[in-house]
C-alpha cells in the first residue's frame, strides 16, 4: 500500500467525509467527532513547539499553525481539524494593542467604550493576514480528504473582551454599553461583524471546508436581548458567506435557551454544550439543521467506563436525529489525558460504525 492509497475506513473525497455529511444531514458511515481546542495544552507535542513562543506571535507563523494544527488530527483521529488560531487574532491583525496571556486570556490595552474608540475598530484587509492564507493552502495540502474547520469570534463575544480590556464574568461593562447607549452598541457590534466577515472569508477562499462562529459567552443574554442587541449582527456575518456554500456552525456557551435564535441567525450547524440533552437542542433549534456537541469537558477526567457510559448517553440522546457531529459542550481542558481523547474517537467511531 502506498502513502496515497486511501485509509481503510477514511473518506477518499474531502466532499463526501462524514464530517462535511453530517453537516449537510445525509447518512454517515460513522458518526464524526472533533474537539474544540483539540490542538493546545493538552497535547506534550503542543507544549514543545510553542515553548520561548508567545501565543500571538504563533498565530501568524504559517509554519507552526500548520503543524499545531495537524497534531491532533494524527494522534486521535478525528473527522475535522480547526484551524489554530484564536478569536483576537483579526484584531490584533488591524493594529489593536492587545495580548493574551498564559493562564488568563486576551487582555485589551485600551478598552473600546466611546465612539471616538470605534476609529480603531477599522476593516480588517485580506492582506492584514497574508499569513492566514498562507497556512490554510499549506493545510489543505496535508489534510487531502479531512476537512479544515476555519473559524472566528462572533461579535458579542469579541466585543466583551474589547469592552472589558479582558476576560469577564459578569460583562458588566459590556452590558452597561449595550443597555446605556444602544446606538453606539449596534455600530461597534456592526463594525465587528465587517471585521468577522472577512476573516471568515479569508479562510473559506483559501480552502477551509466548513466556519464555525464562537459566539462563546452569548449565554449571559436573555433570548429576548440576544435577538435585539446581538443577533443582527451575527446574521449579517453569516449572511456574508452563505454563497460560499460551506456549512456553518454556530456555537455558545450555556446557550440553551438561544438555541433556536442561534439556528436562526444562519446557521447550518448549532452547537450545544451538555447543560440541554441533544435531542431537546435540535428540538429547539427546529428542522432543516444539524447538532453538535456535547459531553462535558470535565467528564474526560473520570475512569475510561465512566467516560464511556456519558459518551454513549450523548449518543442516545442523538439517536434518530439527522445530522450529528460529536463534540464537547466546550473546550478541550489543558489538563485533560490526551489518551482519554484518542479512546473517545475511537469509542464514537466503533459504537456508531455503519449506522
Ligand atoms: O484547537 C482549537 O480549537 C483551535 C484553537 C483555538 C484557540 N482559541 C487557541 C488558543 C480556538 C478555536 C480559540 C477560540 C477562542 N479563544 C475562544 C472561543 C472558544 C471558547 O473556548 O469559548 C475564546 C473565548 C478565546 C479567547 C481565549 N484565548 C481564551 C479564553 C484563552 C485561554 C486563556 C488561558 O491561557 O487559559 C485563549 C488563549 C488560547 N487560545 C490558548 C490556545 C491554545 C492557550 C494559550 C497558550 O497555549 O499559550
């Protein structure tokens, strides 16, 4: 068998991977599974070739995106890579001065909270990250029939971090802004969107195969405040790529009760994180889109029989639905085995094998 010689098991054609089918809800010959945060601390090989390397400064080297990228696609196995980058990216790339430090996040310099702070917040420019291009050509390459997730930060979530000047709890501030001056809230959310859109669309050009918009902390807004201040503006992003045809994946945290709006914004794919059982998310979400999602995170740290019974509960929760790709219901935690990951792929694959 040659290196070209198609895997057993493994989709010969990027276009008919279970990934990108289970996007589109056709059958699968198993059900796909990618991790959030799959390339990162957990992995040792991670560690090792970031070590003297701010985070950033990594971002914009094509050579490390791609090999960071690729790492958790060769030792678990999974259906989809996403591109390694981080959602402060686009801004830091049209000249923010901005940060993200070990342990704590992106931190801001000079918070965004007026309108003469907007001035700052100008399109991001195809040529602002040559080296985005640059990587995800490199990736497609090497990837052959897996797909490339590219992603971004929704504006909400991004707009938290430039409001607050850093990571937040209760995003006081940026709630004071979007109740207290509602103009000057939908310009900046709408500024985020021009700036969101590109950095997709930068992506999707290259060769990414699928988007996924992080709209990770809209699970601090009522439904009734997400469809007014917020979703607009991440409507206008999806919007801005539907011609590309790519599936389109929306994600929060603790969005249980934005799942429909979040479908509704544009989405072919809505994630969920394990707070709602997978069956009542696409119950909520409604027909015509497909789940992601969604064990907990913390559940990787249990015995591999415990990991495997919830493993099998998110799968019985989506049986009979058309279209699921498994997740988790947030991120891959830095302490987390990455053994544990691999058995998981490897559990998902074999328990939903011909189904
Ligand atoms: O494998 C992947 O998922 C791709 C890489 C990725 C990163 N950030 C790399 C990263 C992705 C998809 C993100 C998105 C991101 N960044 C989100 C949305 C996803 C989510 O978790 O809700 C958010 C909110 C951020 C902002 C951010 N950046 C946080 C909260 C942190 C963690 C801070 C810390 O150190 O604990 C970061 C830093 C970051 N982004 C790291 C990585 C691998 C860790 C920094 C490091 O390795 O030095």
């Amino acid at each position: 068998m040659s290196a070209n010689d198609p895997q057993p098991g493994k989709p010969t054609d990027l276009h008919d991977s279970a990934f990108l089918r289970a996007c589109r809800r056709e059958a699968v010959p198993h059900t796909p599974v990618w991790f959030m945060r799959q390339a990162g601390r957990s992995l040792p090989e991670y560690r090792k070739v970031r070590e003297g390397i701010a985070m950033l400064d990594s971002c914009m080297r094509p050579d490390l995106v791609t090999e960071i990228t690729l790492q958790p696609v060769r030792r678990h196995g999974v259906d989809a890579a996403i591109y390694f980058s981080d959602i402060v990216v686009p801004l830091k790339a049209i000249g923010i001065d901005l940060d993200i430090k070990p342990g704590v996040g992106p931190v801001v310099e000079e918070p965004v909270r007026t309108r003469a702070d907007l001035d700052r917040l100008r399109p991001l420019e195809p040529d602002d990250v040559g080296y985005v291009t640059e990587a995800v050509r490199l990736l497609t390459a090497e990837l052959g029939a897996t797909p490339l997730i590219g992603f971004a930060g929704a504006p909400f979530t991004l707009a938290s971090y430039l409001v607050e000047g850093g990571p937040s709890r209760n995003h006081e501030r940026t709630k004071a802004l979007m109740y207290g001056d509602p103009e000057l809230w939908a310009a900046l959310l709408d500024r985020l969107a021009v700036i969101t859109s590109t950095f997709l669309k930068v992506q999707i050009e290259a060769g990414a195969s699928a988007v996924q918009l992080f709209d990770s902390w809209a699970g601090a807004l009522s439904e009734a405040d997400y469809r007014l201040s917020v979703m607009p503006a991440s409507e206008k992003v999806f919007a801005s790529v539907a011609h590309y045809g790519v599936p389109r994946i929306h994600f929060g945290v603790g969005t249980g009760e934005l799942l429909g709006a979040m479908g509704e914004a544009g989405a072919d794919v809505v994630g969920a994180d394990w707070r709602v059982p997978l069956g009542e998310a696409a119950r909520r979400v409604g027909p015509g889109k497909a789940v992601q999602g969604n064990l907990d995170p913390a559940v990787l740290f249990a015995p591999r029989e415990a990991v495997e019974v919830q493993a099998r509960r998110v799968l019985d929760d989506a049986r009979g639905l058309e279209g699921h790709i498994f997740n988790l219901g947030h991120g891959v935690l830095p302490e987390t085995d990455p053994d544990a990951l691999t058995r998981l792929v490897g559990y998902v694959h074999e328990q939903t094998a011909g189904s």
